[in-house]
C-alpha cells in the first residue's frame, strides 16, 4: 500500500476551507481595512517606498487570487487606500496558482508566486519595486512593546524557526516530488539547475 504525503491532505484541507462558504461582505471588508493599515504600516517605515508611490498617485491596482480580491488606490501621501467599488484598475494582478498549499511553500522558500499582469507597465515596475525592496520590521515593532534586547532575542529564534521550517517543507516538497517524478520550479528532471 502506497503512503500518502501529509502534504497531499494538507492540500485537500486548505482546499476545502478556501473554498468553503462565501464570507460575509462585512468580513471581506474588515480584513481588506486590516490589511491597508498593515502595508501602511510596513510603506511609512520605508521614505523611498513612499516617495515611489506618491509619482503613482490616484492610480488604482487590483490584486486577486481565486474568487478573493482587493483594489487599492494610491493616496497623494503615497499610501494605499481601498478604492470605490466601481473604481476601473490601471493596473490587475492576478496570482495564478490556484492551490494554497502550493502558495504555501513558494512563501516559505522565498519565492514570489506566478502573477499574470495586466495594465500600466510603470505601475507594475514600481509594485515590483516595493515587494523586492521593502520588509516590515519586526524586530523594531517588537522593541517598541517589550524593549529591545527581548525583541532581538524574539527575532533571532523566529529567523531560525523560519529557516528550519524553509529547509523541512523544501526537503519534504522534493521528496514527494521525487516519488511522483514531478519536477518543481527552478528544476529539470528533478535535479537542480546549475
């Protein structure tokens, strides 16, 4: 009897509650707040980035994935905004791999996600730019609630969990890929491209 890859049910699971029932549009809404005040958060602690995005002002990105999706405007402070419902996007982006376990371990091995653009190349240029260049800062959020040693303590043993988690979901990802024959992204025929 042949086994099964815990990543195959983790698979099935993840699938089953992404696509399980439609969340309240009140919901929807709360997170898509959330999540503007996160990359607000993230954009003002990089002067670059916001200065980047104040050239792009008024212009409105629309980000999806699966059934879920999200358009922002740009604020004149180079911020983000959640834009009007009817607002028309210079610039789709559309995540195109449909599994979120796959997601999942491209996140997790420091991979972008396939993305099909459409729309304003200088807008996509400048997108690129800030998912290339800017990082949230944790360990100077941390410092600021429980003090700067403690925070870099934190920041440490988070970095090192993160890396061992990276090395066991890509170690186990080629090892399934290995009994299946599959190839995985940045691979030929199972081996690793010089």
């Amino acid at each position: 009897m042949a086994t099964q890859s815990p990543f195959s049910f983790l698979n099935g699971l993840l699938e089953r509650v992404v696509s399980g029932p439609q969340l309240p549009s009140w919901l929807v809404h709360e997170v898509q707040q959330r999540t503007v005040l996160f990359l607000n958060h993230v954009l003002m602690q990089e002067k670059a980035a916001m200065e980047r995005l104040v050239r792009q002002k008024g212009r409105v990105a629309r980000v999806q994935w699966r059934s879920f999706a999200m358009a922002l405007v740009i604020t004149p402070a180079g911020l983000l905004d959640l834009a009007e419902a009817d607002a028309v996007p210079d610039l789709q982006l559309e995540v195109t791999d449909t599994s979120p376990l796959a997601l999942a371990q491209a996140a997790l091995r420091g991979d972008k996600p396939a993305i099909r653009i459409e729309g304003d190349v200088q807008l996509a240029a400048d997108i690129n730019w800030l998912v290339d260049n800017v990082q949230w800062d944790i360990e100077e959020d941390l410092a600021r609630v429980i003090g700067d040693a403690p925070a870099h303590t934190v920041s440490q043993v988070a970095r090192k969990a993160a890396q061992t988690l990276r090395q066991f979901v890509g170690a186990r990802t080629r090892g399934a890929a290995a009994q299946t024959g599959e190839t995985l992204p940045g691979e030929f025929g199972g081996r690793n491209q010089p």
